[in-house]
C-alpha cells in the first residue's frame, strides 16, 4: 500500500457518502455528523502513529483503517434511521459489507487487506479477542483509541448545546432524568469499562462514556484525554452527588497513572 492508493480511498469514501445525501435537513445533519467523524478519526490516528513514530508504511495502514471504520454507519442510517446497533445490525460488519461490495481494497495486498478489514471488526467489540497475533491487535487498539478519542469531542459538544439542537439519534433516544444506575457507578469505581446493556438513561450514557477511559492503550491517547479535559467536561453535565463524584474521580486518577505507564 501506497500514498496513492490512500489518496484512491479517500477519494473513494467522499463520493460514497455524498451518495447519502439528501434534501431532509435532519437526515443530513447525521450523515454529515458521521462523515466528518471520520475525518477526524483519521486526524487522531495520525497524532497517535506521530507520537508512537510508526513507520510510513504503518501510518498508511493506520489512516485506512480510520477512513473506513465507520463507513457501515451511512448504510445503517439510510435503512433503519438509527446509529443504534442493537436497533438494527452491527456497523462494522455492514461496512465491511459495503467494502467487499465495492472491491475497495482489491489494491491492497492480502495480508493488507486482513490487517485492515480485521481491525474494523474489532473496532466496537467490547473486548479484543485474546487468539489475535500481536500486530493485528496493534492496530486495532491504535484504531479504537483513535475513534473514542473523537467520540468524546462529538458528545462533549453536543451536551453543550442540546438545548438548542436536540438530536436524541445521537443519545440513542435515551431520557433525561436524574437516575444513574449504580451498576454503571460501581463500574467506574472499580476502575473498569461499563457495559451498553446496563444503560437506562441519558446519565449512565454519559458514565458510560467516562468509563471508556478504562479501554484506552496508548500514552498519547491518555494525555490528550487530560490535556482536552474529556472526563471534566462530560462531568460538567452530570448531577452533582457524592456518588458520581467518587466514580468520575476514579476515572481521572486512572488517566493520571495511565499516562506514563501505558
């Protein structure tokens, strides 16, 4: 793989998801909130690759797997109206799909094109697989710090206006109350990442997010978590009670110790 066949897939990827595009301004609103999701995911995976001095070839690899991490999530929008999995089907595999459907990568060699289908599968697993060969797992871990790095960035604004821009697709139409669940609660203080199933509402969305610090792997990625100040951010927004207090502080020591020791 090669700068031109990056270049060959980007420009690929524009015209697919101008594709999706349409005259319905709230549908727009969420292909676009995707597709420059992607943009920046592939930003934060060349910040990590830079800091963690891959090889040119690697940082190729890398950008790839960005650019094409979610491009299941336009397809899942436009036929069940939803970024919600359990709603509908599991994003990474619908754009791998999408990516054998349209011979994508037939200009990647075959283990290229393993090394990187391979880590778009594995991008919104909950747990890695353990059987994995250790380069594969890399760049899946490289991936999946990359992606929840933008993830928090696209949350954090959007708590910041939803008062006036409510979009509940990105929330997964989750209420608005007080309650948290303490299941989600005791997660953060045991210092491990929550789980989706044990969500009721908005609150424990918002924890559940925190928690994700717990799945981080690489130094980079925890400094830019306590340099752009994602964990107080989102905490901004939550009820302010000893509990929650005690589980967010949980999450900032752990990205305090992390930075150095990851």
């Amino acid at each position: 793989m090669n700068s031109d066949d990056l270049a060959y897939f980007k420009t690929w990827f524009a015209d697919y998801v101008a594709a999706y595009y349409t005259d319905d301004p709230a549908c727009d609103r969420n292909i676009k909130l995707k597709e420059e999701h992607t943009v920046r995911v592939c930003k934060e995976i060349v910040m990590l690759g830079e800091a963690l001095d891959l090889p040119a070839e690697d940082m190729l690899m890398a950008e790839a797997m960005a650019l094409f991490h979610d491009v299941g999530r336009f397809e899942q929008y436009a036929v069940y109206g939803t970024f919600k999995d359990s709603s509908s089907e599991n994003h990474a595999g619908l754009g791998l799909r999408e990516l054998a459907g349209h011979h994508v990568l037939s200009v990647c060699s075959d283990a290229e094109q393993k090394l990187i289908t391979k880590a778009i599968g594995y991008h919104n697993m909950r747990i890695l697989p353990e059987d994995e060969d250790d380069r594969c797992l890399f760049f899946a871990r490289l991936l999946r710090d990359a992606d929840k790095l933008d993830i928090w960035l696209v949350f954090i604004d959007y708590y910041d206006r939803q008062d006036k821009e409510p979009n509940s697709t990105i929330v997964l139409n989750l209420p608005e109350n007080d309650a948290c669940s303490p299941t989600i609660i005791n997660c953060l203080c045991e210092q491990r990442m929550a789980d989706l199933k044990d969500m009721a509402t908005l609150n424990d969305f918002k924890l559940l997010q925190i928690s994700w610090v717990f799945d981080l792997n690489f130094s980079p990625a925890f400094r830019a978590v306590s340099e752009r100040r994602y964990i107080e951010k989102i905490a901004a927004s939550l009820p302010k009670t000893r509990e929650i207090g005690e589980a967010v502080g949980r999450a900032q020591a752990y990205v305090k110790d992390q930075q150095t020791a990851a």
